[in-house]
C-alpha cells in the first residue's frame, strides 16, 4: 500500500516564502483576504486574520488580478513584494527555490504551484544543466497508479534474498552523534513506508532502531565504530564504506562536544573525546583484502546482501568491477558534491569527481565488462530531487541514496554550521539535550513520508510520460536525457 | 626521518568588524514584549554578545550571525528578517571574492582548516583552478591519517639546479661544481603584493614570519636595500638590470634572488655561477607569447631557476586583441615544453599569481610548478579587502600600517600553517607522500574539460563552446 501524504506544517511561525505579504495598520479584520485567495495565504482564529502565510503565496503577479487580495481588500492594507529574504536563503547548489519547494513538497506532499523551481539548483553544471526529453499530452491516471518504482537490490546469481525496495531511494548513513534519535527514527520509519531501507552511518546501531532492523543497512566502516556481531546479524543489508564523497581520502570526525553519554556509550568510547574514524580501512591494502572483508560478513550473516560505498576518484570504474569480482551486490558511488557532516572545505569542493561524471563512467564499464546486470549500481552525493534521481538512473544507475534532501525536509536550511558548538542549531544534526527537543519524530516521519511520496509521483508521472512501466527500464536510457551546453543534435544513443 | 615539519599556530583576533555575508535586519516596532525572546534563545548568543564596533562605529550582529534564521522563524510578530549585506558583496573583486576573503581571514585568525557541514555549496565549475579536481585512492597505503595521522608527509621542495648524476675523477674526487640547490620545508615563498599598502614593519613582520616558517621573503632589490636589517638567508631580492648595475645590494649577499630577464642574462647567469656559486638565481620572464621559447632557452643556458609570474587574477597580459592565459594552462605548458626538452628535472619553475586558496598550491604544482610565490593571500589574512584604488585611498579599512608586528606574523603563520595542513590533507587523500612527487602529476587530477569529453561527449556529443 503506497503511503499517503498528509499536510504537515512548519514548526516555524514564520515560513520563509519567495513572495512576502505585508499587512498594514489600515487592516480592520474584515477577512476579505480570506475569501479572496485561493491558496490559503490567509487564515483566522478566534475572528482574527492570523499573519499571512508566505509560502504559499503567488506572488505579485497574481496580486495584479483583478479579484486578488491585495485588490478586494477595503482598506488597502495588503502588498505582496518579493521577498527579500529569497536573495540570501540558500547557496548555488540548493538555491532558495529548490530549499523552499523541498520544504513545500514536505509540508503538502505536492509539488509547489506557485513558480518555485524544484527540479533544479543553480550550481550551473550536472544536472543542473540537464533535461529530461519529455513528451507533452495529457497522462494516463491509471498508468500513474499501475507504474512500478520498485529496484532490485540483489541482481546476482547466487542463494542470497532478492531484496527489492519500493523507491529506488535508499537512506544514506548519518551516524547517530552527527544526527539525533528523532532524525534517525523519522527517517526509518518514513522509508518503511515505502518499502525501503535506511543505512546506520558510522555511529552504531541505537537501540531505538532495532524494532526497525528489517529496514536497516548496518554500515562498516574505518572506525568499527559501534559495530558487534549482532548488528551485522540484524540486518538484511551490510554496507561496507570505504570513502565519502564530502571527504573522499580523510577520515571521519566527530568533535568531542558531540560524543555525548549516549553517543559515547553506543559507539564504546569516551564522554567528550574526539573520534577520529581513520582512512582507509587499515586492514585492506589490496582487492584480495576487500575480499576477505567481505566474505567475513558474508559468514557472519548468511543472509545479508553486502553493499561496496566508495567514493569517486579516476579510476572508479576499476574499483566498481573490482567490488563486483569481491562479490559485492550493491555498489554505492558517492560523488563529491553530496554529504551532510563536517568536512574540510577543501575537501568538498575539490577531491574528487562529481557524481554526474562517475555514474555514466561507471555504468559503461560494467556492461563493457559484461556483468552490469548482475550488479545494482547505486549513486549519491547532491541528489536534490526527484529530477535528479531520475537523471541518476537515465545516466546508469539503479537508484540512488538520498541524504541533505532529507534533513532540507526536516527544515534544515544549509547553514552549514552542523558542528559549531551545540550542533545544529534547528535540532536535527544534534545530540545536544535542548537543541534535540525541537525535532519530534511523528512530525519528521511525516514530513519525509510526504517528500518521498512527492517524488514517487513526479518519477511515476515521468515514466509514463516516457511510455516506460517500471523505474527499471530507465536505467541507462541517456538518449532521455539533454545537455543545454551541449550541441542540440548531439541526443545519445547508449544503452 | 626528519623532525616532522611543524608550524605553530594561535589565535589572533580580527582587529576589525569582517561583514557578515548576510544582514540581519531587526524592525523593534511591534514589539510584543515575550516573555523569552527570541533573541534570549540564539544558539550562538548573536543577541547578547553584539556591540558597536569602536573602529566602524557598525553592529557587530551581521559578522556573529550564522545564518540559521531560528530567530526569523520564530519571532511571532515577524520583526526579524535578513537580506544581501551590500558591505560584504563589496568586498574586493571578482577574483578575489568576498567568499575568499573570509575564509582567508578565518584561516588566519584561527590557524585552523575551513570545516562546514552540509556538503559542497559552490557552482558546478569554474574558470581557472575551479576547473580541476584532484583525485583520491580507495585504498592507500597503510597508517596514513592525514593531519592526524602517525604517517609523515613531506612537503619539502628543492630551488636551484641540481646535476642529473655525478661524476669522478679517476682518483674518486668528485668533478664539477656539484649540486647548488636549496631547498624550503614547503613549496610556497610570501612574495609582497604589488600595489597593495606596504609599510617598513609591515615587511619586517612578514619577514619574520619567512625566517619563522622556513622560506623567503620575496621582495623588491630596493627595499632589501633599504632595510640590512633583514636576514639576507631568508630574503629573496628581486633585481632588475639597473639595480644589478646599481650594485647594491649585492646578489651574492643573498642565499636566492631573481633576476628580471634581459638580452644577454645567459652570460650574467653564468659569471654570477662562477662568483656566486651557493646563489641560486632564479630568471623572471616576461609572460608574452614567447615566454615559452624564453624558458627553452634559459633551460639550455642553465638557469637554476625560471619565475612565471602572473597578475593578481592569474592571468598573463593579454597580446593582439588574444586572450589573457590563466596560470594553471601557462604550467602545464611550461612543464610539457621542459618535458619535450627531456630536461624538466634540471630547472625549477616558480610560479605567481592568483594563488588564494591551499587547493591553488596543490593544483598548480600539479600543473607543474616547483614553488609558489604567494601574495595577496598574505595580505588579504591581515584583513586586507584587496581595495582597487588601495594606491589613492588615504585610510586603508584594514588600518594596515598599525598592524602590531606580532599579530602580523601570528597571522601569517596561521594562515600558512592551515594551508599546509590542508595540502597535507589532499595529498593524503591522493596517498601521495611527497610534494615533489605531485609536480606534473597529471593523473592526480582531473580536468573539467576532460571529464565533460570523456563521460559526457559519448552521450550528449560536442559541447557549445568547444570549437568543431
């Protein structure tokens, strides 16, 4: 049964919209402006107009109408401007449009109406310089409802499950300490809604995500943080990281105001140090080593599908053939504009490649190498929306991991400060015991439920739009796909 | 193994009020008097700790602010907002942006690596160094963690010719002069901006900071002249053809010079050898459409050492209504030439301009610079707004000429000291221990232009500005 969306407002007061509507001291209660807009800028309670909601204004030019807000009122007490706010929200790659629509689609579950670009960020480059080749005409709402999402998580020839998630989105890890409970708790539960799976990050396994095991990827990763026999046990997934795309090459750290008692104990360290999670693993030095990692995992939990994460140097397409020799059934390509931790700046603009270079890179060698289809190729690292996920998987890959968009839907705006001092500062990417109460994990749950639920339907809707019936055929279909900075005739033809 | 090279850095305060990239804008008017404000509730205690800057007479609430908009959210009358800071987009030009500007002047109060959370922010690409990546290993050599690491990393970079291999007499004595070469434990030399403020103590601290770090002070003949009080060992005067005739300073008095080139150097440079044999003198070239050829010759001649220098933006003057050529291109063409030439070992490239970020080090050697001169960098950590009419202003913003000598040169330090760590931190991920060895290292990086061709031209064909 697919989920369904359900309205869930802002903890704010105040959200932040495109448009701002101003109401002068002219105003009389008269509630004009509640029948006049259609979009639900205007409410009441207890017979008084409430402050106006922004974001869900239309902004000047339907202001201009005849029949508007700002026309019918009697006392001319309404202007709607554009926001000044709208200039300083959010960066080149999530620009204020693509933060405000993420917030909409999580707040209704539909996609924004009133002009809002959520398709695309203003990066200028990748995806964002990439179009889907779609059909106009009306769509089949039937075929809307008959079309597949679902992936295949386990493509080899071998006795393992054939694990399939319901979205070709996964959850990307954020280890419990860089995020808290709440966040942990309202990802899982919004992803088992759709039948898929949430990765632990380095951090362990909180007790809290036991009853949810059956959707959990344990990760692996340099520290062994948290990790025992039984969480690798637990779980229909074991994810083995070697490399993040925020800071492919460096180790993980966690400052040590946020190794507080509980992340502590989880992770079996000490109150208030610094954890340092190390590159590389230092007991791989070689494929024959990744090897027999994975074949330890494959002992430990006979029925656990083992996902490769890497991230994405020149030569990631040997590495990718290499994990599928080592007998790896997913393989995660984290490209090096994504991550939601603290990394050197350095790090994230410039080591690396983009994710938009490696998927096509990759996708090619596999089928050169003639093993593409008993693989799922996974990529991540500044997917934003469901535009982007679709892109991904016309490039070459299967689905992809999601992990900012999540938190953007949980109001994170990118203020970047998730480190400094008490942590995130809007009670997601915190442990700190006040800052932590703002989150309330019904509400995340149903947030994310929403935005995943928003996604589902615009990938539907482009499927059908492309005579396709399941995600699946997608993959690989780059003749779907145009670069605007690319010479008009130049439509591909791989496969 | 040598002692592993250390630079210690401290906090050095900001003596000024840096703006903040954006404005908080805080109408008081309607008030609702909460019981707990909003403004009690900032994490970050923007409220409680603001103050009139003394030097600005501005509030310091736009350079405390983070930006996390809680108080904008939260506030129920909605009497907070935040807008473009027009101060800050003010801030020098467009190579040296307000974005550079502070986090030059972050890294120089704290000595620290710029960390942020919440991944990358930044265009796609760019122009110039924004076009490269560098690249990583998934599996590297065992027990390296970077700066935090156990695993030492060399930064170490040799100036001056070395011989390809030696030679004996039949008695074993060695024959011919030997190797000459210098060598500083990091590849960059501070270089006085051109056209930005200087003053005696100004140069006196960055000298010190030079002598402190290791490396040079890369300044004009005239004003080492000026000053004997600095360490000629740590000094690299700058000459051009009438300050050598001038005589004073004299070159052989210094352990590094530079020359600015001239019709018949080669001579110059091979009496200099003979008088001057533990000199290394380095050619500066004029960056013209022959600059190559130049460098070809002066190969031949046996300079030690041959300068690229570049304006401030990295760029070469622009000859024949063509196009100005950035830095990172002049490399690769200079190592590629000296390649051809089977000679690139036997001279090294210094190379200036447009270096203003630690990812510009690492990308330029890559391209295939020896050593970097850096500038304005320096000056931008002392709170320097690269000001275009810094000549004829007569207050600079940055109070440069009071600058205490010691901030100055705790400033330096801190901001080469986190430079260093973040070349460190790259090198590390490439699972390359050695400077030297990235010079030239094209494999190590990727280029914009080739990934585009390579992932992209098989799906989307030829891209529009790339000509048939």
């Amino acid at each position: 049964m697919t989920p369904t969306a359900k309205h869930t407002p802002s903890r704010y007061k105040n959200v932040i919209g495109k448009y701002r509507v101003r109401r002068s001291s002219a105003c009389q209660n008269c509630r004009t402006c509640i029948t006049a807009c259609p979009h639900g800028v205007f409410t009441d309670s207890g017979g008084k107009v409430l402050l106006p909601l922004d974001h869900l204004c239309f902004g000047p030019a339907c202001a201009a109408g005849e029949g508007s807000c700002v026309h019918r009122c009697p006392n001319q007490a309404l202007t709607v401007t554009l926001n000044p706010m709208y200039e300083v929200l959010g960066d080149r790659r999530w620009n204020a449009d693509l933060v405000m629509s993420t917030w909409y689609m999580a707040e209704t579950g539909r996609v924004p109406e009133n002009g809002l670009e959520y398709r695309i960020g203003g990066s200028g480059g990748g995806f964002d310089r990439m179009e889907i080749v779609l059909p106009d005409g009306p769509v089949d709402p039937q075929a809307l409802k008959e079309v597949s999402t679902r992936i295949l998580l386990n493509r080899r020839k071998d006795d393992r499950p054939k694990l399939s998630i319901g979205l070709p989105v996964y959850g990307g890890g954020m280890s419990f300490g860089s995020v808290n409970l709440a966040t942990m708790i309202s990802r899982v539960r919004a992803l088992t809604a759709f039948d898929s799976l949430l990765c632990t990050g380095e951090g362990g396994f909180p007790d809290a995500l036991v009853p949810h095991r059956d959707h959990v990827i344990t990760q692996v990763a340099t520290g062994l943080f948290g990790v025992r026999e039984e969480t690798i046990q637990y779980v229909p997934v074991v994810e083995f990281k070697y490399a993040q795309g925020a800071k492919p090459g460096l180790g993980g750290h966690l400052l040590g105001d946020k190794v507080t008692p509980a992340v502590a104990r989880i992770r079996e360290a000490v109150v208030g140090t610094s954890l340092f999670s190390p590159f590389p693993f230092h007991s791989v030095y070689s494929v024959e080593d990744h090897l027999k990692h994975l074949d330890w995992i494959k002992q430990v939990n006979p029925r656990a599908l083992l996902a490769v994460k890497v991230s994405t140097p020149t030569d990631v397409d040997m590495v990718a053939v290499g994990s599928y020799y080592a007998g790896a059934h997913i393989i995660h390509l984290d490209g090096s504009y994504g991550g939601t931790g603290a990394a050197p700046d350095i790090a994230k603009k410039n080591i690396a490649m983009p994710i938009e270079y490696a998927i096509p890179k990759v996708h090619r060698f596999l089928v050169q190498e003639g093993v593409r289809d008993e693989v799922t190729l996974i990529a991540s690292g500044g997917l934003r929306t469901a535009h982007d996920i679709a892109k991904a998987i016309a490039l070459g890959a299967d689905g992809v991991v999601t992990g900012t968009a999540d938190l953007v839907a949980l109001e994170c705006l990118r203020c970047h400060n998730c480190e400094s001092g008490r942590g995130c500062p809007r009670g997601i990417a915190t442990t700190d015991p006040e800052l932590r109460l703002q989150l309330d994990e019904d509400w995340g749950t149903q947030r994310l439920i929403n935005l995943y639920s928003c996604w589902r339907d615009q990938l539907a809707e482009i499927l059908v739009r492309l005579g396709l019936t399941s995600i699946s055929e997608l993959v690989g279909r780059t003749d779907c796909l145009r670069h605007l900075d690319y010479e008009p005739s130049g439509g591909g033809r791989q496969r | 193994m040598p002692k592993k090279y250390h630079i210690h850095t401290e906090t050095a305060p900001n003596r000024h009020r840096m703006p903040g990239r954006a404005s908080l804008i805080d109408w008081e008017e309607g008030c609702l008097r909460c019981a707990v404000c909003v403004k009690k509730k900032c994490v970050y205690g923007v409220y409680q700790n603001r103050r009139i800057d003394p030097v600005s007479l501005a509030d310091t609430a736009d350079m405390l602010c983070k930006h996390c908009f809680s108080c904008v959210q939260n506030c129920p009358n909605r009497l907070i907002s935040k807008s473009v800071n027009p101060e800050y987009e003010l801030l020098g030009d467009d190579y040296w942006t307000p974005s550079i500007l502070s986090t030059l002047n972050y890294q120089a109060e704290t000595g620290k690596i710029p960390v942020s959370g919440a991944g990358y922010s930044g265009p796609f690409s760019g122009p110039g160094f924004d076009a490269i990546w560098t690249d990583m290993s998934e599996i590297v050599r065992p027990t390296r963690d970077g700066i935090h690491g156990r695993e030492y990393i060399s930064t170490l970079t040799d100036i001056g010719r070395k011989p390809q291999f030696l030679a004996f007499d039949p008695d074993g004595r060695l024959v011919g002069a030997g190797s000459s070469h210098l060598d500083i434990p990091l590849p960059m030399i501070l270089s006085l901006p051109a056209g930005l403020r200087l003053g005696p103590a100004l140069i006196r601290a960055t000298a010190a900071a030079a002598r402190e770090l290791g490396t040079f002070l890369r300044m004009p003949a005239r004003l080492a002249e000026d000053m004997p009080d600095l360490d000629p060992a740590q000094v690299m005067p700058c000459f051009d053809r009438a300050s050598l005739a001038q005589g004073r300073p004299r070159p052989r008095d210094f352990r590094l010079i530079e020359v600015e080139d001239f019709d018949g150097i080669e001579d110059w440079l091979a009496e200099f050898r003979r008088v001057a044999p533990k000199t290394v003198a380095t050619v500066r070239v004029a960056m013209d459409s022959c600059f190559l050829d130049r460098l070809a010759a002066l190969t031949e001649a046996g300079a030690p050492a041959v300068h690229l220098a570049t304006d401030s933006h990295g760029l070469s003057p622009a000859e024949d209504g063509g196009r100005a050529t950035f830095i990172a291109d002049l490399l690769r063409q200079a190592h590629l030439r000296l390649i051809e030439m089977g000679r690139r070992d036997e001279i090294t490239l210094l190379a200036a301009g447009g270096i203003a970020l630690a990812e510009h080090v690492a990308k330029a050697i890559i391209c295939g610079a020896d050593v970097l001169c850096v500038d304005t960098a320096l000056w931008a950590g002392l709170e320097c707004r690269v000001c275009s009419d810094c000549g004829s202003r007569v207050v600079c913003p940055a109070r440069l000429e009071t600058a205490p000598e010691a901030w100055v040169v705790q400033r330096l330090l801190n901001l080469v000291g986190a430079w260093h760590n973040q070349l460190l931190e790259v090198m590390g991920a490439m699972g390359m221990r050695e400077i030297r060895r990235l010079r030239g290292e094209v494999g190590r990086a990727m280029f914009f232009e080739d990934l585009e061709r390579d992932s992209f031209g098989p799906i989307f064909g030829r891209r529009k500005d790339r000509p048939a």
